[in-house]
C-alpha cells in the first residue's frame, strides 16, 4: 500500500516586499494619527473656549441675581445698549462692505489679468493692512487725519461740505467706517482675486474674437463667471468689518455714540459689565459662524493668498 504524498501545512512567511508593505501602511497610519490628533486637540480647543462663552451666560442664577443671559435681555438699558451697537455694527459694515467691492473688483481684475509695472512692490503694499497690527493701523490712520497735510485736507473738506462743521472725519462715525475700509479692503481684493483667478481668460479671449470690448468681455463674462465667489468675498469682508475693533477705537473715539460691537464690549468689559462683554460676544461668535458657513457654502476659498 502507497502511502499518500505528505503535503506541507505549514504558513508560508510573507514574502519581504509583503513585508515592507504592511510596514510602510502601519508606518502610514501612525503618521495620520498623530497629526489628526494634533488637528482634533487644536480644534477641540477653540470649541471648548467658544462653549465656556455660553456656559458662563447661561450658568446658573445666584442668588437674589437674574441669570447672565436674562440679565442682559431683561434690563431695558442694557438691552438697547446692545441693540444700538449692533444696528450701528450692521450699518457701517455693510457700507464699508460695498465701498470695498467697488475697489477690490477692479483691483483684483487688474492684479489677476494685468503683467503692471511692480506688481509685486503693489501686491506687498495690499498685504500691508492684513499684517501690520490692528492698533498700529489705527494709530497710523489718527497721524493721517490729524497730522499729514493730505489727510488735515481731506478732514477739513469733509468736515466743510459733509460734516456737521464740527466732527468731521476722526471721532465720528465716518471715521468707523474709515478704519473698517482700511483693514477689510485688503481682505475683499485677496477674495476677489481668489475668485477671478478661478475664471479661465480663454472665456474673455473668445468673446473678444466675436467682437465684443474689453469692458462688455468683463461685464458679460468674467463677472458672472466668478459671481459666486465675488458673493462669498463679499460676506466674509462684510464679517471682517463688523469684527474690526482697535482701528475704530483709535480713530472714531471709544465712545458709546461711536460704539460698535466689539467697542461696546470692551467698554462694559472695562466698567465690570461682564454679562454685556459676554452676551455680544456670543452674539458676534454666531454671526461669525454662520457667515461663514455661507460662505463655505457658495465655494469660497478657504485662504486669502
């Protein structure tokens, strides 16, 4: 009687190059994980810093004392404080908003299309209102209106023919959208020009082949074309307005007629208002998100170079 062919049960080893493969995917996702993880614990971060605002004004009432959030709503004086400093924020941003379209479209169609003589001397000059720090531009913005002879004559023009004859442009309102026009400008040509970069020129060159102009190839092309973005950049410079502080502070006055969001918070944070200080900034965190997320939404690009 033959006996069977014995056969070779044992588990072959994996071959090296299916070695050095599960080597290279563990080694993968060890490299993910960690940078995950710093990216989970930085974003876990803000949130909780952002949920400690509405825990503190929702937290419970002391006793013989209204709770933070009730306190605000309930007291007529705070209320209207917080109400006017927020119409005042709407305004003035959404003025400031529109003034800056009408300078970044032009801007940016001519930084993204045109080779102009030291483009990148004027691009850096842009970027300059981003960098520098707010309270120096606000400072800067004072010496302009107060000392220099082009900006003494632009008060006294303004206060002349604009003006009531005595406020003119610092520590007025004007000047609230002055320095939020400084600071958001800069931020409404870089999303633009994120806009109209995505536009490819061919589209404009093939409409100038069928005879139409350089400006009907810019209205009736390039613009809807990156319509879009142009809305996005739109809302995040109006968001970037109404957030603007030290610039106004320094220029327009720290004062309640004068007192935009974030001011109005920062001179209750300064009396001991605390619930004031919190609930607006509750208030603008909100805002902040949902603009945002909108602009998100409409494809904005989540950079500004």
């Amino acid at each position: 009687m033959t006996g069977m062919p014995a056969t070779d049960t044992a588990v072959q080893p994996p071959s090296p190059s299916r070695r050095s493969s599960l080597h290279e995917k563990r080694g993968d996702l060890l490299f993910a994980a960690l940078l995950s993880s710093l990216l989970f614990a930085y974003a876990g971060f803000i949130l909780a810093v952002i949920l400690a605002d509405v825990s503190w004004l929702s937290r419970p009432a002391e006793v013989g004392k209204p709770r933070a959030i009730t306190a605000v709503l309930a007291t007529p004086d705070l209320f209207d404080q917080v109400k006017a400093a927020f119409l005042l924020s709407f305004a003035t941003s959404f003025i400031t908003s529109i003034l800056a379209m009408g300078v970044a479209i032009p801007s940016a169609y001519a930084l993204s299309r045109y080779r102009l003589p030291f483009k990148a001397a004027i691009d850096t000059i842009i970027d300059l209102p981003i960098v520098i720090p707010p309270l120096l531009a606000g400072i800067s913005l004072l010496i302009f209106f107060n000392q220099s002879s082009l900006g003494l004559a632009v008060e006294e023009w303004w206060r002349r023919n604009l003006g009531d004859g005595d406020l003119g442009i610092v520590y007025s309102r004007v000047g609230i959208i002055v320095a939020q026009f400084f600071i958001a400008s800069a931020f409404c040509i870089r999303a633009v020009k994120a806009a109209i970069d995505q536009v490819n020129p061919r589209f404009e060159a093939v409409a100038r082949s069928l005879g139409c102009g350089p400006v009907r190839a810019f209205w009736k092309v390039t613009l809807p074309l990156a319509r879009t973005g142009l809305v996005a950049g739109w809302i995040m410079t109006w968001t970037r307005a109404m957030g603007e502080f030290a610039p106004i502070m320094v220029l327009a006055g720290a004062r309640f007629d004068t007192a935009v969001l974030p001011v109005t918070a920062f001179l209750n944070l300064s009396g001991g208002d605390l619930e004031v200080s919190v609930a607006i900034t509750v208030l603008m965190i909100l805002l902040a998100t949902g603009t945002l997320l909108l602009f998100k939404r409409l494809g904005g690009k989540g950079y500004i170079w």
